[in-house]
C-alpha cells in the first residue's frame, strides 16, 4: 500500500502540472490557462495563498493519461505504419521513376 501512495501523488503532481500549462488537450478538446491566469496564479503563489486545483480536472487528466498509456504497442505500431507506409510508397515510386529516365 505505501508504494502506491506515491504513485497516486506524483500522478497529481503531473495532472496538476499539465493544467498549469498554457496548451494540452484531453479527447480533442484544447484546453490550458491563459498568460494572464497563469501570471496571476504566480502571484498568488508568490504570496504565499494556496492555488485551488478542480478536482474533476486532476483526474479528467489522469484518467486521459492512463488511457492513452493503455494503448497497446501493437496498436501503436499498426498506426504508425498506416500513416508512414503511404507516403514511404510515393517516394519510392518517385525515387525509381526520377532514375529510369
């Protein structure tokens, strides 16, 4: 139980520090603070006054980040060659017509 504990602070920690970002997105929706929040939330920090986290976002974001660790390599793999084996096709055939001429 007490390695788990850590693991859950530290998974916080990270879901925290992504929503203190200006850019990240969960499901297709762009989310983050704005400069100025994010100025504001420093100084809030600075004087020593706690920033309040939503709950609800900590773990939208830890629940989006356990999700896309749960994609199997395989599946990853599989995309990758979707997407790269097209584009790899047409340059080959470009390469091999360029040199028969």
């Amino acid at each position: 139980m007490t390695d788990l504990a850590p693991n859950l602070q530290e998974n916080d920690d990270k879901a925290r520090s992504i929503i203190l970002s200006t850019y990240y997105e969960i499901n297709g929706e762009y989310r983050g603070k704005t400069e100025i929040e994010l100025r504001g939330i420093a100084q809030m920090i600075a004087r020593e006054q706690p920033f309040k986290f939503d709950d609800a976002d900590v773990m939208e974001v830890i629940d989006y980040a356990e999700n896309i660790r749960a994609v199997p390599a395989s599946r990853l793999i599989i995309e990758g060659l979707r997407w790269l084996l097209p584009p790899i096709v047409v340059l080959c055939i470009t390469y091999v017509l360029l040199l028969s001429k």
